[in-house]
C-alpha cells in the first residue's frame, strides 16, 4: 500500500506544483474578460 502510495505522489507531483500557476492564470483571465465587458 505504501508503496503505491509513493508512485502516486511521484505521479501528482507536478500537477501540485504547477496548480498554483494554473489557478492564478485562471483568475487573471476572469479578471481581464469580465473588465473587458464591462469597460
């Protein structure tokens, strides 16, 4: 079980790091569609 655990976190890893960057562009697009309907 331990082990498959390891080799799932190894998997994820990436995606863990970069779903911060990811979450931030998202918000920054939201954030510039809706001032660019609005403005």
């Amino acid at each position: 079980m331990g082990n498959r655990w390891s080799s799932l976190k190894e998997k994820t890893a990436p995606y863990v790091f970069l779903s911060p960057f990811l979450f931030g562009f998202i918000i920054f697009f939201s954030y510039a569609f809706i001032r660019s309907l609005y403005f």
